[in-house]
C-alpha cells in the first residue's frame, strides 16, 4: 500500500484526468478501501483541491473548478509541453503576458527534474524559428480575452478599426472566431451593419465599453477559415492576375491551398484562376508551380516575367559549348 502522501499525490493525478471516478475504482487503482478513498478525498478538499461527489450506486467523484488554483500535478510530456509553450509566449506576438509567462516559466523550471530540465534547454538551444523578413503586429492579451469571452457568450462587440489605408471606422460586430494565420490574429464575425460576414484583424481593433447586447448566433459557414485564408492572402497581394488554366476547376482546387487564389469554372476543361503575390517574380514562379498548362495575356508586368523566367530556364538546360 502506497504512503498516505503519496497516496494522495497518485488520488490527485487520477482525479486530473478529466472523468468522473466511482469510489470502487479509484480504490482498485490505489489498492486501499473504499472508506479510505472518502478519507483521502477529504484531505485533498482541505487543501483546497475542489474534489465534487455524488453519492448512490452510479455515484462518484471528480475534479471541479476552484475559487483558488490549487497546485497540479504533470506528467513528463505535459511539463516539457508546458515549459516550451511559456517561452514561446514569452516572445510570441501577444503583448501584456511576456513578463508574466516568463514569471510562470521560472517556477516550472526550479522544481523540474535535471533530466526535463535538459530537454526543454536542448529545444531551446537547437530549434530555432526561422526569423520572418518583418515582424508580426502584437496583439494586447486583454482584447484577445474580450473577444474571445464575447464569442463564448454571443454577445455584441463595439469597436473602432482601423483600415489598411489609415482611415477609422467604428463597428459593431457579432463575433464567433478568433482564428491565428502566420502572425497574426482575426476576428471573424457578422457585421451588425453591413448584414454580412466580415473579417477583422485583431491588432488594428480598439473594442468599446460596454459591450454590446446578447445576441442570437447564426450558422457559422463552414468555409470561415478559408474566408480568413483567402482575406489575409488577398490583402498582403501587391500584384493580382486572372489566369486561365486549363484543366477543370474541381482537379486545380485540389492541388492548391485556397490561400492561392479563388477558382471559377469555365467549361469541363479550363478555369479562371484570380490570384496574386508580394511581386511579379514571385507570382511568375508560383504559376510554374501549379503543374499546369495555363495562359496569361495580362498585366504586361507579368508576361514580361514569364518569358524573362521561360528564357533563363531554357538556358539552364543548355550544354555549355566545348
């Protein structure tokens, strides 16, 4: 029989697994008696840990939620996951927990044991991120759980945005997700005054009190995130083409990320490709990715590029002369 401080350590972990537990199991696991299972439960409530029983023959207990944090308990995985998830969002993109999460990391590390605390040190020396050319926009933490408790609670959000050409708005949205693509974040939501589905970026909205009326929630599309996807692809584009490829709608979507591009039918053979990218040379390259027959007749920027491209390739595959 395990020690009685050890028993509880082991009570604990098995409580923390997100189930609800009969005394007759978790007596079984802990090889003791049922009585001392009531015992044990009592100690951990007198120690703060909010432990709910239900009595009768489908009775049980199980973990609930605290007016205090009560220290927990990890197993190894969950600790490394823990110790690398706090120093990313020491230098992550959401502002306001930088200092607060190294703070977290602090206490970890001091009570990991040597042989995690080499692991979470090797993944810091050896996997690095490759540095973006500019760094995202940061976010403050406080709008991120405004907006998100708002889409929990399907209540109205007031805010004033920003657009990309500089100019301000002021909006009233019913929020559903907050959805992360590269380094930034969006709000997706319905747009009360427009009466139609909108994306917003979360670090150019400043939200307004109070917060607006509840609100019934709609049928999200299914295609919500492709919208952010498409939206963020779209708005970074310096440069736009409308491209015919020729093979049919259904087979180009299957070989690009909506991310490229929006696709229309033309006939069973060709498409209309709308795409873009940050410059010509980048577009020109990425339609050599498709794998595809297509024709482009406009802008003249990027015919150029193509033929610039369609001769340096042919040069590469020619012998140099003796």
């Amino acid at each position: 029989m395990l020690e009685t401080s050890a028993r509880l350590l082991r009570l604990l972990s098995l409580l923390q697994a997100a189930r609800e537990w009969t005394g007759t199991e978790l007596a079984e696991r802990l090889s003791v008696s049922t009585r001392t299972v009531r015992n044990d439960v009592d100690r951990l409530r007198n120690l703060g840990y909010p432990v709910h029983g239900t009595r009768g023959a489908v009775g049980g207990y199980r973990l609930g939620a605290g007016a205090a944090l009560p220290p927990l308990l990890l197993d190894d995985e969950e600790a490394v996951a823990v110790a690398i998830g706090l120093r990313t969002a020491a230098g992550g993109t959401i502002t306001g927990v930088e200092e607060t999460s190294l703070r977290a990391l602090a206490k970890l590390e001091q009570v990991l044991p040597s042989r995690l605390r080499r692991r979470v040190s090797a993944l810091q020396r050896y996997a690095n991120a490759v540095p973006r050319d500019e760094p995202g926009p940061r976010v403050d933490a406080e709008t991120l759980s405004t907006l998100a408790a708002a889409c929990r609670d399907h209540e109205r959000v007031r805010f004033d945005y920003r657009r990309h050409d500089g100019s301000e708005s002021r909006r009233e949205v019913e929020p559903y997700r907050l959805v992360v693509w590269g380094r930034r974040w969006y709000l997706v939501s319905f747009d009360v005054q427009r009466a139609d589905w909108r994306t917003f970026r979360v670090d150019r909205l400043s939200p307004r009190t109070p917060a607006g009326p509840r609100f019934a929630p709609r049928e999200l599309p299914e295609e919500a995130v492709d919208q952010v996807r498409r939206g963020v692809s779209s708005a970074a584009w310096q440069y736009r083409a409308r491209v015919v490829v020729h093979v049919s709608a259904q087979r180009l979507a299957e070989r690009i990320n909506p991310a490229v591009g929006t696709i229309v039918a033309i006939d069973e053979t060709r498409c209309v490709l709308d795409t873009g990218a940050e410059s010509m040379e980048a577009l020109a390259v990425r339609l050599g990715l498709l794998d595809c027959e297509f024709t482009v007749t406009e802008p003249a920027e990027l015919v150029e590029q193509l033929r610039v491209l369609a001769g340096r390739y042919q040069r590469a595959t020619v012998a140099p002369s003796q």
